[in-house]
C-alpha cells in the first residue's frame, strides 16, 4: 500500500482524513462480522460471543486510551 501524501496538508487535516477512512472500515468489518449472527447458516454458543466481544472490546479500550491525554503520577513518601 502507498502512502499519499497530500501538499500543504496540515496535521488536523490528515487526522480527519485517515480517522474517516479508518472509522468507517472498523464499522464495516463489524456489520459484516453481524452477518455471523445468523442461526441458519452458522453454529456458535455464548461462549463463543462472549470471547469475540471480549477481545474486540479489549482492543477498544486500548485505542481509547491511546487517545485520552496521560494522567501524571506523581511520587511522595506522605
């Protein structure tokens, strides 16, 4: 894949550019994982949802955190 670089294009800009595009392939892919929901084509148990949701909540969370500013730590003996 290549990466386009557009001139003059400022950071807010190719921020909103890239989080679009990669906004609307992450809900894609999770209509098109809906489509396994489906009793008549597909076998799964809880368990089975339970483990999916699990890790695709698991990996939200992370990128959430990637985006909320670090809070500071700091050290005291008090």
């Amino acid at each position: 894949m290549v990466k386009e670089k557009i001139p003059n294009e400022t950071p807010r800009k190719r921020f909103e550019r890239l989080a679009a595009i990669r906004t609307n392939k992450v809900i894609e892919k999770l209509r098109i994982l809906g489509n396994c929901s489906n009793p008549g084509m597909y076998e799964y148990s809880q368990e089975d949802m339970d483990k999916i949701f699990l890790a695709i909540n698991k990996e939200l969370r992370r990128a959430k955190a990637k985006f909320e500013k670090p809070q500071k730590v700091e050290f005291n003996f008090e």
